[in-house]
C-alpha cells in the first residue's frame, strides 16, 4: 500500500497532531517546575572543582489557565492519537506494513525540519 495517498483526514489528524505536540513541548518549557508552588533546593559542590551543580529555585507553581492549556493539548494530543491509530485506511493495511505505512505518514506529514544550532557558539 505505501504507493497509495493516504486519506486526507487521516493526514489532516496526523499534522494536527504534530502541532498540538510541538504546541505542547513549547509551552511545557515556558512552565516552572512544579505545578504545585514548591520550595527549592539549593545545588551540591563538587569535592574537586567546587562547581555546584543541580538544585532548583523556588517554583510559584502553574497558574489555572497554564494548568487548562497543558489539559486541554494532552487531551487533544491523546484524542488526535486516537483518531490517527483507529482510522478505518489501517484496515486495508497488511499487518506486517502497518508500522512502515504509519512511520510514512508521521515522516510525510512533519513539518519542515529546523535547522541545528551550532553548538560551538551556543555553548
């Protein structure tokens, strides 16, 4: 089958769902820590260099509406898995295809790679 198209709402659900998981990631990495206000704990010395490493500042914890977005996309992440694993085309899939065919799909459908940072200068 990997020569046929696959249907357009399957493809339409499969790109919806790179977004909403890119959506996801974006906003998890704007989040604090916690989700619950915590204390922080401060970082250990190195026995050799003294360098501390680890520890965490105190986290204010998530607000309603950080808490209602981080729902709401996993909700959506988890109902567009759904839709993209029980649509009715996987049917007409050999069985030993179906991993090929959906690593295809998930491939035909990423967004355009992003460039990678150099890592001489970021670092």
């Amino acid at each position: 089958m990997a020569e046929n198209a696959f249907p357009d709402d399957l493809r339409v659900a499969q790109v919806r769902l790179h977004q909403a998981s890119s959506e996801l990631a974006a906003l998890c990495r704007t989040l604090s820590w916690s989700v619950d206000p915590m204390p922080g704990w401060e970082g250990e010395a190195h026995p050799h260099t003294g360098v501390v490493t680890g520890g965490r500042q105190d986290s204010p914890g998530w607000t309603g509406e950080q808490r209602e977005a981080v729902e709401r996309l996993r909700a959506e992440c988890v109902a567009l898995s759904l839709t993209v694993t029980t649509h009715p085309y996987w049917a007409g899939v050999e069985r030993e295809k179906v991993v090929d065919e959906r690593m295809r799909l998930k491939a035909d459908t990423e967004p355009a790679a992003i460039p990678a940072l150099n890592v001489d200068v970021a670092a």
